[in-house]
C-alpha cells in the first residue's frame, strides 16, 4: 500500500453500528390442540397473519432483530422466517412422548435454547445458522421447562418443574455451574413448580413464576434469585389467581409481570398493582414495556390475547386467536441488544496481494469511492460484525491497529488485542505505529483449543509469511477461505486450528 492509512486519524471514527433491527410490531401466539401460529400486529391489535404448523406448540421466542421466530413442542422446533411467516427449517429435539417446550435465543441470536421433556429431559442447543443441535445438555433434574438467557449471553437458567429447582449453566462451556433450590423458605409448603423464568437486563436477578406454590395466605408466590450467590432472597406474594406460569421483566427492570396478574416492584419485591385476566401460560412485553401480551388458554370458547397497558395496568384490547391460545416464552421481539455492534469490512489491494480491514465509516467511504490513491483497493465480500467498543459486553478485548511503511513501496497494518499484543507490540516495536487502540472489540477464544464463547463464531488469522517483502495479515470467517489461503502459501495463527478472535457474525 502506497499511501498511509493513518492520515485518517484526524477524521471522526465514524462506527457502523446498527444495534438491534428496527422491533417488528408483532405477537406471535400458538394454540393447543390446533397446529398454528396466529400473527398480531400490536399496532392495530389485530391478527394479520396465520402460520400452518405440522402440530401444535407451547414455547414460542423471537430473535433480537425480530427476523425469525422460534417454535417448538418438546419434539421439534420449527424456524419461521418472519418476512414470509414460512417455515424455513424444522429442528428435532426430542423423542418420545411430546410436552411443554421452553425456549430461548442468546441475544447474539447465533443460538437457541431449547428444552425438551416428558418423554426426555435435557437441553437442546440450536445453531441458527445451520438450524443443527450442536449440543445436547443433561437437564440433571427433573422436567425443564423455561428458559431465559441473562443480556450478557453468558449465562441461561432453566426452571425444572417437577424438581422445585432452577439449574443454571454457563453458555461458554454448556455446563451446568449451579442449582438454586426453591424450596428453602418457601411458603407454600410443597414443591413450588417452577415453570417461567426471567432473568432482569442487568443479569443480577432471576425471577421464577411458580404455578404450584399458593401460601396459606391466598397469595401465589414469585421467587427471587440473586445471581452473584446463586441463592433465594425472596418469595414475593404475586395474586391471587391460580398457576402462574409466565413472568417477564420490564425493559428498564423495574417491574416484574406475572402472568395471573400481578406486577411487582423490584426495589422493594413487593406486589403493587394487579392486571386484569389470568394466564396457565405465558406473558411477554414489547419492546418498550409500555405493552403487556397476556395468551389467555381457555376451553370450550375461542382462545384470545388480552393487551394490557403497563402505564395503567389495564387492559386495552382483546385479540381473538381461535382455537386454545398458548405462548410461552419471548414470543414478541425483546428489547434491544445491550450492545453495539461494529461492522468490520475487509479490502485487497490487487497488485500488493494485501488486505486490509476497518468498520470506520470514513475509511470505509474513500475506500468505496477507489479516489486516488485507494484505487487499487476494493472490497473482498468479506465482512463480519464485532463489537463497538462503548457498547461492548463484558470480557471482550479491544482490538489494536498498527501501520508500518518501513517495506517501501509497501507498507502494512497489523491488529493485536489488548491483553494479547497489544501492549507487546508498543513496547518492542516501536517502527510499528499505533494508529487506534480501540478500532473495535472481539470475544477471545479459549487459547487450548480456539472454541469461542457461545453465540459467537471464530475469526480465522493468517499471515502471508513476508511474501512480497512485506508482511500481511488475514481475518476471515470462512473455514472454507481459510483453507483456500493456507492452498496459497498462507500460515494459520492463533489458538486451535488457527482462530485469532470471536465475534458475533
């Protein structure tokens, strides 16, 4: 490259973040005993759509940017594209007799947590972009049901019905790290069924709705769990009609809404206020939580969604579904991701057999526009999404960009994260100019084996081994690509069989 890169320094670094999908305005509800998926637009309150199903479902979850919907029984989840509201791709996760599913998408919306029981217990975890299991958890205890993932995506806990207990596991390992036991102090006097569980956006507080624990009081009791000790603080009397099973956090994590009508106020775990109508199912806020969907699973009559208004709790419309209405689980698109995320675009300089990378919007634009002296440069098609840095989640690393114009008419960046040369690379080699320390930031992989966290894929690193007189490197998320270079003469960096970094896409 003949012309350097760094003079863009005194421009704005402009990142391309696009945060979550503009939130699709929809509810999606199953129905028991009738194989469909009925589609309300919650700006009209209205059904604008009905999905075929091959069988009914229980669990329902909507992906963060609201592109496709989940739905599962306990022996297949379906894939539901919700531009066509087509099935897309259906998913074997279980054998046996079919139940209650729960289940959940890691707000990367790279995986799903499926749970599958009754004729089998365990968690199925779904790639979304093969729509495989790529893994099968042992459940432990007896008969999960719901399941959330905390914002971070590093943590999901499941309710197991039957065992009075919640299990969580790390999504990094799949392994199961804790059981928080509900039964410890309860006033209910026998084995509170767990069934809904939420988790609140700061990931501190998992709220469990249980649909067996009724108090000599009258009251239906909530549990409360406390992440950092992964014990109960709390049973909180939440209405008193029967069987909650549904629960769900405001997005500012305030309130908690449990589906038999009752709101709880998280600083003082105390009931303040109660809806109208009471769900055996599920509850689900859009993405602002000014608007509670409450799935009404009635017998006899036509099955409905009662909306309520959580500014005054009351209940604002009633959309008919037919059949037996039934949703459990996120079935309108959540909230916004808790991160930012970064754009990375990849470029190749035709006659150097360089590339380069960047998410910074200026340089993403004089690169586009191939102006002197960028004219030899275009883009590869590569691409993949990292994190912006003020917005990244914890445990990710910034990534660190060097120039080096000492290989004359040459001249080459190199990217080091933080904590894994970044530092050593200011300190031994100073020719190497520091350009930006925080261009973007990327998960690290596990340095015995390369596997990345979950809901993350690898990015491979390679390096052109001075070809040319100038060295150059490499990042690419195609194993296929990767293979392609190290065919031409490329070596493989990194941990495993070459994985330099882990980002969301």
């Amino acid at each position: 490259m003949s012309s350097r890169l760094c003079t863009f320094l005194g421009l704005a670094l402009l990142v391309v973040l696009h945060g979550t999908a503009a939130a699709a305005p929809f509810a999606y509800i199953g129905n028991i005993g009738e194989s469909k998926l009925s589609v309300i637009d919650s700006a009209t309150n209205s059904v604008v759509a009905t999905v075929p199903l091959p069988e009914s479902v229980t669990g329902i979850a909507v992906n963060p940017a609201g592109t496709r919907v989940y739905a599962a029984n306990s022996l297949h989840a379906y894939v539901i594209d919700t531009a066509t509201n087509a099935i897309v791709a259906t998913v074997t996760v279980g054998t046996g007799i079919g139940g209650y599913a729960g289940v959940a998408v890691h707000p990367a919306g790279t995986r799903v947590y499926v749970t599958s029981n009754l004729g089998q217990s365990a968690v199925k975890v779904i790639d979304t972009v093969t729509n495989t299991v790529i893994a099968d958890l042992p459940a432990y205890y007896d008969t999960p049901v719901g399941i959330a993932v905390n914002a971070a995506g590093t943590k999901f806990y499941v309710a197991n019905m039957f065992s009075g207990s919640v299990s969580v596991y790390d999504t990094a390992s799949s392994r199961m790290i804790a059981i928080v036991d509900l039964t410890v102090d309860n006033p209910c006097g026998r084995s509170p069924m767990p069934f809904g569980v939420a988790v609140n956006p700061a990931g501190t507080r998992v709220y469990v709705a249980n649909q067996n624990c009724m108090g000599p009081d009258g009251y239906w009791y909530t549990s409360v769990i406390e992440t950092d000790t992964y014990t109960v603080i709390a049973h909180v009397a939440s209405g008193t009609s029967p069987s909650p099973r549904g629960v769900a956090v405001s997005p500012d994590g305030s309130r908690v809404y449990v589906s038999n009508g009752a709101v709880i106020d998280t600083a003082t775990l105390k009931m303040i206020a109660t809806f109208p109508g009471s769900s055996l199912n599920g509850i689900a806020l859009n993405p602002d939580g000014t608007r509670a969907y409450l799935p009404i699973l009635t017998f006899g009559s036509p099955g409905y969604v009662s909306v309520i208004d959580t500014t005054t709790n009351a209940a604002i419309a009633t959309v008919n579904v037919g059949g037996t209405a039934f949703a459990f689980g996120q079935f309108v698109v959540p909230a916004s991701e808790p991160f930012g995320i970064s754009t990375v675009v990849e470029y190749h300089h035709a006659i150097f057999d360089h590339f380069f990378i960047t998410p910074v919007a200026a340089e993403i634009a004089l690169l586009d526009a191939r102006a002197p002296p960028f004219q030899e440069w275009s883009r590869t098609g590569y691409t993949f999404d990292g994190y912006s840095p003020a917005d990244a989640p914890p445990g990710s690393a910034a990534i660190c960009r060097f120039f080096n114009d000492h290989f004359a008419p040459k001249s080459s960046h190199f990217y080091a994260p933080h904590g894994l040369g970044c530092e050593g690379t200011i300190a031994f080699f100073p020719d190497w100019l520091l350009e930006d320390d925080k261009l973007f930031n990327a998960m690290l992989p596990d340095a015995a084996t390369g596997a990345c966290p979950a809901g993350t894929i690898p990015v491979y690193r390679l390096y052109n081994n001075g070809m040319g007189n100038a060295p150059n490197h490499r990042f690419v998320t195609s194993l296929a690509e990767q293979q392609h270079m190290i065919n031409l003469g490329w070596i493989a960096e990194g941990y495993g069989i070459g994985v330099g970094m882990c980002v969301l896409r």
